[in-house]
C-alpha cells in the first residue's frame, strides 16, 4: 500500500524529531552508563580487568586442555 501512495503522502507521515532527543532522558549520552568524573583511574582498572579476564579465558581453557 506505501509503493503505491503518492510521495507527498508518505513525506507527511515522518516524524521530524531528532533521534537523540526521543527517548526523552534529557540530554544525550553516547555511552549506556553515567560514566564517572572523579573517579577515572578506578574505573579504568576495572574495566581493564573486566576485559582481561573475558579475554584470558578461551587461553587458559587451551592451556588446561594440553
């Protein structure tokens, strides 16, 4: 039914707002938490092991399997 409807028709149905805005969560984030400000040394480090961890273990399950 939309191939067949006339341009003008389909370009009123968009919804103009922007796409950063519509969640409504005031203002826009790039990253999914509130990243921490006086706190970036600790972070830093937990994230570092959050990821090496994650990383290390396929390793040490190859290595137990030898």
């Amino acid at each position: 039914m939309l191939a067949r409807a006339p341009q003008t028709r389909v370009a009123r149905m968009r919804v103009n707002a922007p796409v950063r805005f519509a969640h409504g969560h005031g203002e826009y984030h790039h990253l999914p938490f509130q990243f921490p400000g006086n706190k970036r040394a600790s972070f830093g480090l937990k994230l570092s092991a959050f990821l090496l961890t994650g990383f290390s273990i396929p390793f040490l399950a190859a290595a137990f399997q030898l």
